[in-house]
C-alpha cells in the first residue's frame, strides 16, 4: 500500500528539518561565544574598573574572538581576563585557540606565548582593582619557543590547591603528559570536563594530558583569605569561565560548553 502523499511529503519535511538542525544544538552543546560581539562576557584587566574593555583588547574579527595589543602603549602588567557572566559546576568546555604575533616587550618572559582558560574562577566582583588573576584553576595554553613550560594542558593555581594522585598538592603548576607543544599559528582543540568539586580533566586535540580532584581555596593566599573571611566554601565546585590575556596575541574560537548531570 502507497503511503498517503500527504503523510509522506510531512515525513519527508520532518526528516530534513532533523538533518538541518545544528550539530552543536542536536549534541547539547551550547555556544559560549556568538561570533559576532562579547555578548555574555565581562572584561576584567588589572589597574582598571571592571567592564572596561581596555584598549580594545578583546575584540571580535572575522567570527574570532581576538587578543591584541596593538593599541598599548606598554604592557605595564595590565593583566586580563574575560569571564562568562554565569558561573558553571560539572560541564565539558571544547574551544580552539591559536598563538599569533609577538609579546608585548615589557612583559615578563614568561608570559610570551602563554595564555590559558581559567574555571571555577571567583566572581570578578570580588577582584580589587589591582589585582591580576583570579582565584581559580587555569588550563594553561603554551606553544613553541615559549619560555613557560615544555608543554601545553598544564594546570596553574592562582589562590588554590587540588588534589593530585590521590594527595593534596600545593605547587603553582602541576605539567601535562603526552602534550606537545605546537607552532605559532597553529589551531589547537582544548576540551575541559569540569565535575564539580569532585575531578576535573584536561584534553588536548582529544587526547587526555591531566586530571585532578578536589580543587579548594589556598589559605595562606591573600586574594583566597578576602574569600574566605567573606564566607566563601573552603572547597570550589562552580565558578566562571575565564579567558587571559596576558601580553600574548592569541585568537580563540569555536567557544561552547554541554552541562552535564551533578
């Protein structure tokens, strides 16, 4: 029996509308980054208020969302971040970021091709204005010829500690494994798993580099102790998103996140 053309053409439509939809929108992911202008975003640099964008350093080109610092003058430490406006827990983060051009001259060495993404940032209203990192994790992003590391996927502490092999561990930057650095110019694909307080992942170009448990406030870190003596969990299980710039030139795209069940 022929189906009725009716039902058959609906059942056609209904099968191109699913084959249309968005492979992100289908998979759960939600974008992070429209590709048009820093909606859902909130720039915070030190020596400046937050909100102000200085010198137009986060800027969007072309569908990419860009560090530059072709207007400075000098760096002067003007360290930067740009935070989602809502704070995450248990998510996978997926972005690509690329190195590009030179570093400011009179930033630190070790901040030339070094960027990163920072997660259970603290609120950038609790930053004091001149205050260069938030307390948070960074999945530290490095590539060739950098003076900061043999690899890329580290993770830095700024104002915390975590647990590692199964142990609390207190050093600054904890290294990646079977990470590799790439050139200048070169697309590299991060994905994050973030589970709450409980383990967090790092993956680099969709291989597995580092993972960690328990992330928590350093006490014996000022930025950590103002936290605290204001109430803040000594553990972290949430927080912002936050993207450096930190004197380097680097691009950033393809920004999404999939929540994931606590």
């Amino acid at each position: 029996m022929h189906p009725h053309p009716v039902r058959f053409y609906a059942l056609l439509l209904a099968f191109a509308v699913l084959a249309c939809r968005p492979l992100s929108a289908e998979e759960g992911w939600i974008p992070l980054f429209n590709g048009k202008d820093l909606t859902g975003w909130t720039p915070k640099f030190a020596k400046h208020p937050l909100g102000e964008n200085f010198a137009d350093t986060f800027r969007v080109e072309d569908g990419i969302l860009k560090v530059a610092y072709d207007r400075y003058d000098k760096f002067d430490r003007q360290f930067g971040h740009l935070y989602t406006n809502l704070p995450y827990s248990h998510y996978l983060l997926r972005l690509e970021y690329r190195f590009t051009g030179t570093p400011m001259p009179d930033a630190p060495e070790w901040a030339g091709r070094n960027s990163g993404v920072m997660l259970h940032a603290a609120s950038p209203l609790t930053m004091t204005v001149e205050q260069e990192w938030p307390v948070s994790m960074e999945v530290q992003f490095l590539c060739t010829d950098t003076q900061a590391g043999r690899q890329t996927g580290n993770v830095c502490t700024p104002g915390t500690h975590l647990e590692f092999d199964g142990r609390l561990n207190t050093a600054h930057i904890i290294d990646a494994h079977d990470s590799t650095l790439s050139p200048m110019e070169t697309w590299v694909a991060v994905e994050v798993e973030v589970r709450g307080h409980d383990e967090i992942i790092h993956r680099i170009n969709g291989v597995e580099v580092l993972r960690y448990q328990h992330p928590q406030l350093d006490p014996g870190d000022p930025d950590a102790q103002r936290l605290l003596a204001a109430g803040a969990p000594l553990h972290l299980s949430s927080g912002h998103i936050a993207l450096q710039a930190e004197s380097q030139p680097v691009w950033f795209r393809n920004i999404r996140i999939k929540l994931l069940s606590p």
